[in-house]
C-alpha cells in the first residue's frame, strides 16, 4: 500500500517542487520501523530529553502537486457520488497529514524529485509515563538550500492502516 504525506518545506518561499511524498508501506518497512522505535524506546528510557532518532535512507519519494490530483481525481471515478468520495478523502488527507493512496491511480505517471540526504525520522513525545512515536520523512531537493518534512505519521496509525489493509497470515 502507498501512503501520501503532505511535505513542507525550511524555505516558505520554495520546495523543489516537492509538495508531497509517497511511501511504501510494505510489512518490511514497518518492521524496521518498529526496530527502529524499540531502540527509541530504550534510549528515551536512559534520558527523557530525547526528541528524535534520525536514520539515513531514502524510503520516501517526493512529488509535485500533480501527484494528489491524480489522487483526487481517481477517487472522483471510484465514489458512489464522486464529488462527496474526493471531498472526503481530502478533507481526511488535510486533517491528518496523509492517507492511502486510491486503487487505480497510475505512480508510474509520476516523476519523483531528485532528492538527497533523505532520512527516515522516529520522534518521541513524552506525556506523563506514556510515551508517543510517530514518523517522519525528510530530504533535501537536489541543487536546492531547503529540507522538506512530510506530516507525521503516528505509529499507532501505521499499525491500524496495517491491521487493515494487509491480511494477516498465520
């Protein structure tokens, strides 16, 4: 399954065209992330100001703004009533920051920014004795002096799209 994440950019005048980003959601990658967020766990365990774990790697793609209206227009075709289904859709994308990418839309349609120093990035807030993870995906445009941050994706969403979408198998 491919999720799209908002993107935002360091520089509010310029993004590389990188509006959003796509990521593959695959049972591989969210192992590692689970990997990756028991180690954060540990560490936030030693020291309580910790903020974030940074790791390097490129598992999200960035796009221009075409990629979400293909996205809008392929739940248009899809709903029941296709303007209320991509009303919704993207009223729930704006809200939370991502959502699954519609069945049918066509990525290979889409070309993915160069990008450099891309990084995947487990956040930890501390809430009393609860502690919260979430993800996030940056990079920076090639040729550009900027960093683009897509919208966090909380762990406990990614488990839930998972539980969802992927059948388990025993």
């Amino acid at each position: 399954m491919h999720l799209i994440l908002n993107a935002h950019s360091s520089n509010e005048h310029y993004n590389g065209n990188c509006d959003y980003a796509l990521v593959e959601l695959t049972p591989a990658l969210a192992e590692k992330i689970r990997s990756r967020v028991a180690l954060a766990r540990q560490v936030a365990k030693q020291d309580s100001n910790l903020y974030d774990v940074c790791f390097w790697g490129s598992m999200a793609e960035f796009f221009d703004h075409n990629i979400l209206e293909s996205c809008l227009n392929m739940n248009a075709i899809s709903g029941s009533t296709s303007d209320n289904a991509a009303r919704d859709w993207l009223a729930d994308f704006e809200q939370q920051g991502y959502a699954l990418v519609p069945a049918g839309v066509d990525l290979d349609a889409h070309e993915a920014q160069r990008t450099e120093c891309d990084q995947v990035i487990i956040r930890v807030a501390s809430y009393s004795h609860r502690l919260e993870f979430s993800v996030v995906w940056t990079a920076s445009p090639k040729y550009a002096d900027l960093d683009v941050t897509t919208s966090e994706l909380p762990l406990t969403a990614m488990e839930e799209l998972l539980a969802t979408t992927i059948p388990q198998t025993f």
